[in-house]
C-alpha cells in the first residue's frame, strides 16, 4: 500500500485525509505505518471494549492522535521538548492552521503527549486512553490478546514493520545526542538513551541525589 492510498478502514473527513497526507510527506515510512496500525489496533481495543465509534469516542480524534503522534520524530518535528511534547505542539498547530477547533485540538495534544505516560494516559477520556494502548499494542505487542483473531496479521500485511524499533530508537538517541535536554531523566526518550548509550549525559537517580544541595 502506497503512501498515498487512505484505507477505507481510516475516518471518512477531509482532516483525517489531511492529516494523513502530511503524515505521509513528513515522517519514514516505518513511521507512517506504525502511526496507521496503532490506529488499527486502537479501534480494535475500543470495539472489544465496548466502545462504540462517533458514539462513546470522537473518531476523528483518535485518528488524528495516532496518526500524528510520532511527528516529534521528524525533522519538522524536532524542536526544544521531548518528542512527545514537540509532536504534541506541531499537530496541535496544524489542525487549528486546518480547521480544527481549540477545544478538540486540545485531546489531540493529549492525547500525543501522553502516549507514552503509562498509568496516566489510560486514565483519561476514550481519545487519549485508546491512543495509548493502540500505540502500546504496535510497539511493544501490549493488549495483543485483545484484538480479534488474525487481525495483527492483516494489519501488518498492510502496513509492515520496517525495522520500526531500530528506527525509533536511531531517531530518538540522534536527537537526544544533539540535544541532551529533549530526553530527561525517567522519560521514554531518556530510557531509549541510557539504555543505547550508557554513557549519555542524562543522570539516574542516584546522580540527580548526589547533586541535589538538600542532601546531607
């Protein structure tokens, strides 16, 4: 499936093809095609919790959420935050530059922002818990006994893998490398970092403690 073709499967509006379509213009296509099945993946969860779509959850914005929520991870993308905020930022940007309004603007940064944040995200409205474990589902095989029979299978024979873990970390430790402070201490980006360079500059626990002027 090229990246210009929008699946039947994705919202029906012409901000998700929008959106789509920038997703694709911006990011590599392992990228791409984890933002898509995460999407995939999330309205599986949602159906075998028993949400109903445009009835317990706005659709649109779960697809926005996940199709978007990696563009941190893009030279675009890449600013001064760690890259969930930074992608959280520029979707939020595009969307209201595209029409969305502040107010449903908001659940997308949230849900981008958050969708590393175990323990909080799944606390949060349908939008942003769906995105979370749909991202979860994709990247670590999280809720996997959730979805239907064969449905990780046709969705990666869609949009395959591409080497998507090795990617995200280059991407992540390559911006990390070039600025330290967009992968603090106890963050997703700051435990891709010290786990691929345990020499990086981000300090544990321990030396954060040692410099703290309080401790005796």
């Amino acid at each position: 499936m090229s990246g210009d073709d929008y699946s039947s499967a994705f919202p029906d509006t012409a901000l998700a093809r929008t959106a789509h379509t920038y997703l694709t213009g911006i990011a590599p296509t392992s990228l791409v095609n984890h933002s898509l099945r995460s999407y995939l993946f999330a309205r599986a969860i949602g159906d075998h919790q028993g949400l109903h779509a445009d009835a317990d959850y706005d659709d649109e914005l779960l697809f926005l959420g996940c199709a978007l929520h990696d563009i941190g991870l893009t030279d675009e993308g890449d600013g001064e935050q760690r890259f969930e905020v930074d992608g959280a930022d520029l979707a939020t940007r595009f969307l209201i530059g595209n029409g969305l309004d502040e107010d449903r603007a908001a659940i997308v940064w949230d849900a981008i922002a958050l969708h590393t944040s175990q323990g909080i995200a799944n606390r949060k409205r349908p939008e942003i818990a769906l995105t979370h474990s749909g991202i979860g589902a994709d990247i670590f095989g999280l809720h996997a006994d959730l979805l239907p029979e064969g449905h990780g299978l046709s969705v990666h024979a869609d949009y395959p893998r591409l080497d998507l873990g090795r990617d995200m970390a280059d991407i992540i430790v390559a911006q990390a490398t070039a600025k330290p402070h967009k992968a603090p201490p106890f963050t997703f980006p700051g435990g891709v970092l010290q786990e691929r360079s345990p020499k990086s500059a981000v300090p544990g626990y321990a030396q954060l403690l040692a410099a703290c002027p309080w401790e005796s």
